[in-house]
C-alpha cells in the first residue's frame, strides 16, 4: 500500500462502515433489539470491568467498529490490486458474503468468551449482520471504485 491508497482506503472504509451501521441501526429499531455494532462492541468491553467511564466504552466501541471496517478495506484493496479478486459487482458481493461469515464467527468467539451474554435475539443479530457486511462490502466496492 501507498500514501496515495490510503485516502481512497480511509474514505471508503469510512463511507462503507457508516451506511452498514445505518443500516445496523435500522433493523434495530425496526426489531426493538440491540443489534448496533458499537454498543455490542461496548458492552463486551464493560465485561471486562475496564475502569473508564461508560461514555468512554461507547466511544472505544465505535473506534473498534471503525477500525475493524478499515481492516477488512485493507483486506479488499490487496485482493483487489494482487489481481486475486477483480474489482467488480459481483466480486464485491462474494466479498460481502465472506465477511459477512467473517464477522458471524468474530461475534460468536466474542460471545462466547465473556462471561454475561446481551439480551439479544443471536440469530436475528447474526442475520441481520450478514446482510449489513454485503452492504459494506458494495459500499467500499462503490467508492474505493471513485478513486479509480
């Protein structure tokens, strides 16, 4: 990667991970759960009995959404640019699916390893993420493909 890429990772991990937390938030609301990344990132961190204040949780959780989004955007850049994967619709919907599997089993391990579980309804959160990672994927797709 070079400083030129970056801009164009930055911004489309950063355009990427916002609509998928919309998205997130809206099938939240829409299902009266917990289904919003940063705060499920939030309340694992709680678990660990950090002493921060509770604003500062939801701050990290939102910094670790942000940044898990960066990662898998540096994920599809190589992919991307080592000619494995091409830059395309199609592509970036397999890409989509595969984090989306991805992030079911980060969320799973996370589960498991903490000992106070949320309220949730898990497969209703697992599907929902799913679907969320395919729109981050074809988000990145879409605007990483602006710098081109």
């Amino acid at each position: 990667m070079n400083f030129a890429t970056l801009p164009q990772i930055l911004i489309s991990s950063f355009a990427a991970t916002s609509v998928m937390t919309l998205f997130s938030y809206a099938v939240s609301a829409g299902a009266r759960e917990v289904y919003k990344e940063p705060v499920l990132l939030a309340f694992i961190l709680n678990t660990f009995h950090l002493k921060t204040a509770p604003n500062l949780k939801i701050l990290l959780g939102w910094i670790l959404h942000y940044l898990i989004g960066i990662g898998f955007v540096i994920g599809y850049h190589y992919l991307w640019i080592s000619g494995y994967m091409e830059l395309s619709w199609s592509v970036s919907f397999l890409l989509g699916v595969i984090s989306g599997i991805i992030g079911i089993i980060g969320w799973i391990v996370f589960f498991e390893i903490i000992p106070q579980k949320p309220n949730i309804d898990f497969t209703g959160y697992y599907l929902q993420l799913f679907v969320a990672h395919i729109i981050f994927s074809v988000t990145a797709f879409m605007v990483y493909k602006l710098f081109l």
